[in-house]
C-alpha cells in the first residue's frame, strides 16, 4: 500500500535505480506524478473482536490466537485477566459441558501457564477438580509458561490441600515426578511447607522419601519442623524403603550366582 506524504521528489532505492538504467521499467512503474514521495505501509489484517476482548481483560496476548471463533468464545467465557472463573466452569458441568468444552478446559492456560486443573488444585477446589480429572484433564501437566513447572499434586501438596492430594492421588498422579528446576517431589514440597496432614495422604500412598532434589536434601531434611509423629512416619518410612532397597539387591546378586 502507498500513501503520499509530500510533493518533493520520488524516492527510489539504487537497485530500482540501477534497474531503470538497464531499461526493465522499474521507474516507469510508478505513477507519472514524479513529484511525490512514497512511502510502503504494510497491510495489517484485521483483528479479531475475540482476540481484542480476550487482550483487553487478560492483559496480554492469547496463546491461542489461531482457534476458531468458536473455540475463542469458550475461552473467553472460562478465562479473563484474574484467572479461570471457577463459578462459570462449575456452573458449565452442571449444565453438562460440550466436547469443545471440555477440551478448551483441558487446554486453556491462565496468564502463570496453569491449566484449570493445576488452579483449581491450588486453590482448593476439591469438587471441581473431580470434575476436571472425569471429564480428561490431564493430571501430569506442569505450568509451563513459568519459570516454577509443578504438576497439580505439586501444588496441591505445596498449598496443604490435603483432600485434593488424596483425589489426585487416586487417580494415578505420579507421586515421585520431579520439578524440573528444583528436582523436588510432591512429598518435599508437603514437608518443606509444614502440611503434616498432606505428608501423611502421600507416605499413606507410597510417596518416595528417599529421593533427593537438586539441592542434596531429602523430604526429611525439608521436615524439621513438622510435628514429631509426621516426623516418625517419614523415619519408619525411610526405613521400610531401605529395607526392599537391600531385600531387592539381595535377590539380584543370588541370582547373579
């Protein structure tokens, strides 16, 4: 697109120049009025009023600017600046959620990168996240536009909310992954944070408390503040761990033999 914006000269690049000089017209392209400057202003497309009204409220541009129109206004019914909009989403399982529905709530980040699922376990909330994990969530999805990357048992753990921990847990989250910048589990983080109750959920679902993070430091050395008998569950359970640690080894050498 050309514009013009003064009645000087006609401003033409060396490589047009030279062009024109070897007679392949690129001067003679332009239009007669040889006393005009022109200047070429990129053509931007049209925004989506979506896009706008999601910008607006969120306060930075959607990750999701190539869905369809469709998929935008689910997500912009579930999601604004604040964060997902627990009431809403509750209110959209009750009414019974449709396919596109229930995989914009599997897919949709908030402004941190956390899914609905590792917000609603942050938060609290128990009877939303049973909802979520019915209905697909995908329990092993860290948030990953942070620099933090926990799994909802993580945050879960690290928050002390001890029932969504049990939930979570019965429903296979991985118990032992590890935070990719700490190297701490679900059961480091519950001691780090003084949760005695959650510590007891994980050690009652065979959490590791052998594992050690990035830092050399294990779930007990995170303890030191816990009550005395959270504390005695992490000993005997430390010691039943190394128990089949040295009963396994033992059987692999007998069969070495």
């Amino acid at each position: 697109m050309f514009r013009f914006i003064g009645s000087v000269s006609l401003i033409v690049s060396p490589a047009l120049a030279l062009q024109g000089r070897k007679g392949k017209g690129a001067i003679s392209s332009f239009p007669s009025a040889a006393s005009a400057e022109y200047v070429d202003e990129p053509v931007e497309k049209p925004r989506d009023p979506l896009d706008e009204k999601f910008e607006k409220q969120f306060g930075f541009k959607s990750l999701q600017l190539n869905m369809k129109k469709e998929q935008k206004t689910l997500r912009n019914k579930i999601l604004s600046f604040q964060g997902f909009d627990f009431q809403e989403i509750k209110k959209i399982f009750e009414e019974g959620p449709t396919p596109g529905m229930k995989k914009m709530l599997n897919e949709a980040r908030d402004r941190d990168g956390k899914t609905c699922l590792i917000a609603a376990a942050e938060k609290g909330e128990t009877e939303l996240v049973g909802c979520l994990l019915k209905n697909g969530a995908e329990i092993e999805a860290t948030d990953e536009n942070s620099d933090i990357q926990m799994t909802a048992l993580m945050w879960a753990a690290f928050s002390g909310k001890a029932e969504i921990v049990e939930k979570l847990a019965e429903h296979g989250a991985d118990l032992n992954a590890t935070q990719e910048s700490t190297g701490k589990t679900a059961l480091m983080w519950a001691c780090f944070k003084n949760h005695d109750e959650t510590v007891k959920i994980l050690l009652d679902h065979n959490a590791k408390v052998d594992l050690k993070g990035k830092d050399g430091r294990d779930a007990q050395d995170f303890g030191q503040k816990l009550k005395p008998e959270t504390k005695q569950l992490l000993e005997e359970a430390l010691k039943l761990r190394e128990q089949a640690k040295n009963e396994a080894a033992s059987k692999i050498q007998g069969f070495l033999r």
